[in-house]
C-alpha cells in the first residue's frame, strides 16, 4: 500500500478536499487557501514518488483531472458565497476553466500521438542503426515526464489570482492567473505540435525493418538467444549474457518484450526487441543456424517456425522443478541439460523428450563460482592464514503456498544462526538472505529481523573481544579503495544517464567497450577490497545486490541453505553445505525427493546436526561425505573439463552443422523435384509478402 510517508500524503489528500468545501460554504478565504495547499503539495508528493496510491485513486474515479475540476469547482463555490458571483472575476473563472479543460484534449492527444510516433517497431541495441537512417532527438524530458500533472498544474496561476481578488479589490490579480493559466496552456500545447510532425519523428516502421536487414545482412548473426517473458523474468536472459559473449559464432538476442530490453543487463551483444509477430517474421535471419530458447512460452512459435535454424532449449536454471521437465520441450531439436541429472529427470518424466536429442552441455554461469582451497589447519580450527572458517547462511523465501518446506528461516534460522555464532572453535557467520524475505509472511520477516539482529549482536561482542585480532590500517585501505573504486563505476555508468526514449535509446544504445570491459574489472576489485575493509572474522549480514551471491560462495567455506537453485550452484564450490529439513519429512524422503541434498548435511529444525558441517570445514579428513559431493557435482553439473564454456560451443556448432547438413539436402531435393531452391525461404523470416492484417497470432503454417 505504499510507505508511511505515501499513506499519510494520500490521506492529507483525500481529507483535504471536504475541508476545502466546508471552507467554501463558511466561507473563508485563509481555510481554503490552506486546504487547497494541502492537497495541491500532498498530490505532488504521491506522483513525484511516482506512489501505487495513485493509480488506485483511479480505480475508485478519483483520478488526477477529477481531483483538479473539484477543486475548481469549489473556488466557485467560495466565490459564490462571497456574493462574488454577479462580478465579473466570478464568470472570468468560470471561462477560464472551461478554456482550460478545453485544452486537455489536444494536449492528451499530442503526448500520445508523438509517444506513439516515436515508438519504433524494432528497438536495438549496440546496432548501428544512427548511419543507416535518421532518428532525430527525443523532445525534451520534462515535456513529456508526467506531462498531465503538468499541464493540470498550470491552474495553480489562476487559482492563486482568484483567490487574491477574493480578499482585495480590483481584480487585476485575479485576471493576471487567469490569463497566466490559458496562455500557459496553450503554449504547452503549440511547444508539443512540431513534435508529431516531419524531421522530429521517426522513420516509418518499413524504413527502419529494412535497415535492420540491411544490419542483418552485414553482420551475418549464427546463434541467436531468443527470449519472451515479464519484466520479472529478466533475470532468466540476464543470465545466459556472459555466455552469449563468449560464443566463438555471431550471436544476437532476440526480445520479445521491450519491458525485458528495459531491464537487460548491459552486454556486448547486439540485442533485437521486436514485439510484432510479424515484424519478427519479416526479419532476415537466414544466416542463423541455432536458436537458444531459456523459457517456454507461446511467443517461441513464431521462431520455432523457421526450418532453416535448429532450436535447442536451454532453460535458466537446474533443479527437481515440475518446470525442468516440461513436455513442451519435445518441440525442440535439442534439450540441452548441465548434467547427467538433467537427462535422467526427462526419461523418468516421460514427456516425449528423446535421450538422442539431450546434450549435456554444463553450466556455463557457474565458472565464477570457485572451488574449495584453503585448509583449516590451526590448533583452535582456524584456517592455514589465520582467519575464521566462514559458513555462509543463505535460506531462500517464503514462497506463495505457505509450505513449511519452502524456507528454512522461520523454524529453523534462528537455531542455526545461533549455533555458527556460539561455535566453539569459532567460525565467522555470513547472513545473506532472500531478497523476497517477508514479503508474503509476516513470520518470516519477524524471523528475519531477529536474525540480522542477533548476527549484529554477535558481531558487536567479537569485535570486542581481545582474541580477536585486526588490522586497523589494512582495513582504512581497503575502505579508501571502495570509495575510489565507487566513484570511478559512477562516473562510467552515470556518464549519458538514460536515453530520452526508446528511439534515441536505438540510436545511442551502443555499448562501449572498452568502459564494459573497465566496469568489468572495477567490479572485481571491488569485491576484492570490500572483503578487505573489514575484519575476517567479523559475522556480517549481506545486504543489496553487491557483493553477489557467488562473491559469498568464494569467501565462504560452507553454506547453510534450503531447497533452491542455491543449493545447485553451491555443489560446483565442491565445499561442505548443509540443507534444513523444515517440513520434517525424514532424511530418507528428503534425500529421495530432491537430488541435490543427497551429498549434504541433513538439518532438522533445532538444527542439532550443525556440528557435522563444522567437523567437515574444519578437519577434511572428518569431510564423511566429500566423494559424495564429487560424485554429485559431476551427475548434476557435468565433469569440470572440459570447461563448460567449452562444451557449449561445441554443441552449438554440432548443431550449426546439422542445420547446414539439412539445408543443403533440402537445396538437392528441390533441385532434383525441378523446383525453385528459393522455395526453401517459404518459411524463413525476411519474406516481406506478410499482409498487413497478420498479428501475432499468425499461423506457423
């Protein structure tokens, strides 16, 4: 519902207005003015927030022009009751309102026509678009921002005049906001009129298509990474961006949505938002030989349909998941999986999925992830360099359901947390929980709180005891570096803000190298000097996106989890974990059910096993289940060589192959038949006979 500070603006709001009309029907002047000061700073605020209040006023018609026309109408009210109303600012108000709202409609019209305009049918990024065609510049932001609050505003002038007549005789002032008010207005509409028009739009959606292929036919792209999905689905292409960069073909990504181009990660690859169907099927990609798909979802028709590419799904993630099993994946030429596992869930699902069309390819993200090499060795535990072992507590969130089993954190986190922080030898306890943590569960997000509490609190008695040692002046280095370190990323990545729309975004969008690669190496250091810049047996709970999930894996020695993709990526560390049992359904089912724990400490919810993990990150000949953990890594993830960036390329080209493979024997066969061999491109984008009535809903006949 909003914050505080929004709830008590939308209430300031709301109350305001009936103290507005009983201050018209007192009347007094000074009341209304106050009241109408109030609603006009509490409305601001909520839209410069840019609040969810405001759209459900709308919902209830209480929206932005009818709070303004009721607020007007009452300063007639007041007028009236000022026995103002045979004088003329009294019918010089009501004309000028009237005007005013009169100007609504082509100033609606104009911002949605030249929003409209400049949306482009195909939005790029890093193609060169800018020396193909003409894209003029966006109009200026603060036109187009909020641009109905704006226009409304532009009443305030009129509203203050009257209001100054009301109290003092003659009505200059009063006709000076009038005139203020209609003039304003209708200059904002005559400033938005040359944007609709000519040199300051963009070209027509055919003009830019046929720059696109012009771009299409110049670069020759090999691999595409197709993807379609919400804007809460970023995440699931973000992904697969390290790996499309390091493809030894052409690659491209296609989006389907421009809400995912919005929020994609910055990469090097030349990236193709195209929301029509059939634009998207207009395109020429006949020099594309593999499609990439990381979902499942109705849009993938309009790619599956072209014979010429083969089609490999490849997901975003692996798990026991329903979702990894899907039997829309038969639709594809191939399923590529990480490892073994992957292949045994299809055959023991049988979905259709052919063994013959799975190729286990690894996990090209997880090479981050680095494996176990320092060795506890000290007398009280500590490891070889003198530092604390680390144990990293990460549990995922609640989940919609309200399953016991989904999270680790309400039964059993407080246990665990105060296990690692009383351990004896010590260890230093990492805290990094689920972003999502006490969204849907009160429960969990009063769990959290006592956590973060009581990891703080051991962090507190460490730092002093004097046992523990620390390094004051390595540490101020390390701080002084992240300071460098931050304002050198925001000078890169603040250095041209965000484009004016999506147009100028296509024309500017062309990603700089050499600052990606910089950004690139200022994040690594900065993770190397924020692990510096404070002790190494401090208890921390990680907060924010930086440092990752991954960074915490590299710092850590062991991890404390639930059932979660957390736990998949943790086993490629090949380090101790250990997973919570919160539904209580025994160690055997749990084992059972979900593969991935097979290889770990198994946690009830008193969390009484703990000292399983602690022997293994201590002492590796105490390590029970170490092969176990080898053994499942491999079956899960495949073997570390060759690299799995490696095995990857590797079933892109076999696959490249097999689509070359067929099209030339496709060539042989029509030209054996007597049949044009241009008959292949039948079903190939590029084919710009589609008639203007097809939507995205054509046939993949």
């Amino acid at each position: 519902m909003g914050s505080a500070a929004e709830l008590a603006a939308a209430a300031l709001m709301i109350l305001g207005y009936p103290a507005l009309m009983l201050a018209a029907l007192v009347p007094s002047i000074p009341a209304f003015a106050a009241a109408a000061a109030v609603t006009y700073l509490a409305d601001h605020y909520l839209h410069r927030k840019g609040s969810y209040l405001i759209n459900r006023l709308s919902k209830v018609r209480a929206g932005l022009s009818i709070r303004f026309l009721i607020r007007q109408l009452m300063l007639i009210l007041l007028l009236a009751r000022l026995s103002h109303a045979d004088d003329l600012i009294f019918y010089g108000a009501i004309a000028c309102f009237i005007a005013f709202y009169g100007l609504q409609a082509p100033h609606g019209a104009l911002v949605t026509l030249i929003r409209s305009r400049r949306r482009m049918p195909v939005a790029t990024r890093n193609i060169d678009l800018k020396s193909r065609i003409r894209i003029p510049d966006a109009p200026p932001r603060r036109l187009l921002h909020r641009s109905v609050e704006k226009m409304l505003h532009l009443d305030l002038f009129a509203v203050v005049g009257i209001l100054v007549s009301a109290v003092m005789d003659p009505d200059v002032a009063g006709f000076v906001g009038v005139g203020l008010t209609v003039g304003l207005g209708c200059l904002y509409v005559a400033v938005l009129l040359p944007y609709v028009r000519g040199s300051k739009t963009p070209p027509k959606a055919d003009v830019v298509l046929a720059a696109v292929d012009d771009w299409l036919a110049a670069y020759r792209p090999e691999t595409v990474l197709y993807f379609s999905g919400s804007k809460d689905s970023a995440y699931q292409v973000n992904m697969w961006l390290e790996t499309m960069e390091q493809l030894d073909t052409r690659p491209l990504i296609i989006l389907r949505e421009r809400a995912i181009l919005n929020n994609l990660a910055p990469t090097t690859v030349p990236v193709i938002c195209v929301p029509g169907g059939v634009h998207l099927m207009n395109l020429d990609l006949s020099t594309v030989r593999v499609a990439l798909y990381a979902a499942n979802v109705g849009k993938n028709i309009h790619m599956l349909r072209v014979p010429t590419m083969k089609h490999v799904f490849i997901g975003h993630g692996d798990s026991d998941k329903l979702a990894s099993v899907n039997p829309y994946s038969k639709v594809y030429d191939e399923v590529w999986t990480a490892g073994r596992a992957g292949r045994d869930r299809y055959a023991i699902a049988d979905v259709g999925v052919r063994d013959d069309d799975i190729v286990e390819v690894g996990r090209p993200q997880l090479a981050p992830i680095q494996s176990r090499q320092a060795v506890p060795a000290g007398p009280r535990g500590e490891a070889a360099d003198g530092r604390c072992p680390t144990v990293l507590y990460a549990p995922t969130w609640e989940g919609w359901d309200g399953n016991p089993g989904n999270t680790s954190i309400v039964l059993a986190g407080e246990n665990i947390v105060n296990a690692l922080v009383k351990a004896d030898p010590p260890v230093r306890v990492l805290y990094k929980p689920h972003p999502f943590t006490g969204t849907v569960s009160k429960e969990a997000g009063s769990a959290h709180q006592r956590i973060t509490a009581l990891v703080e609190k051991a962090a507190a008695e460490r730092a002093a005891d004097p046992r523990f040692a620390t390094d004051a002046a390595a540490e101020a280095r390390a701080k002084a570096d992240l300071a460098r370190i931050e304002a050198r990323i925001a000078e890169l990545t603040g250095t041209g803000g965000d484009r004016g729309d999506e147009a100028e975004a296509t024309r500017e969008g062309i990603v700089d190298v050499h600052k990606h690669e910089e950004i690139a190496r200022l994040r690594a250091e900065w993770d190397d000097a924020y692990w510096r810049s404070f002790p190494t047996y401090e208890h921390r709970v990680i907060k924010g996106a930086a440092p990752r999930l991954y960074d915490c894996f590299n710092v850590s020695d062991a991890m404390v989890s639930d059932i979660s993709s957390v736990v998949s990526d943790f086993i490629a560390s090949g380090k101790p974990y250990a997973v919570t049992d919160s539904a209580e359904v025994g160690v055997e089912e749990f084992k059972q059910q979900n593969t991935a724990v097979r290889a770990a400490v198994i946690l009830s919810n008193s969390a009484a096993e703990l000292g399983g993990l602690l022997d293994a990150v201590r002492d590796p000949s105490r390590d029970s289940l170490a092969e176990d953990r080898g053994e499942l890594k491999r079956y899960l993830l495949g073997p570390d060589e060759p690299k799995s960036i490696d095995q990857f390329n590797t079933a892109v080209a076999n696959l490249g192959l097999k689509a070359e493979a067929r099209n030339v024997g496709q060539q042989s066969r029509l030209g054996a038949a007597g049949a044009d061999p241009a008959q292949l491109t039948n079903a190939v984008p590029g084919q710009r006979g589609a008639s203007a009535g097809e939507t995205d809903g054509v046939s993949a006949g």
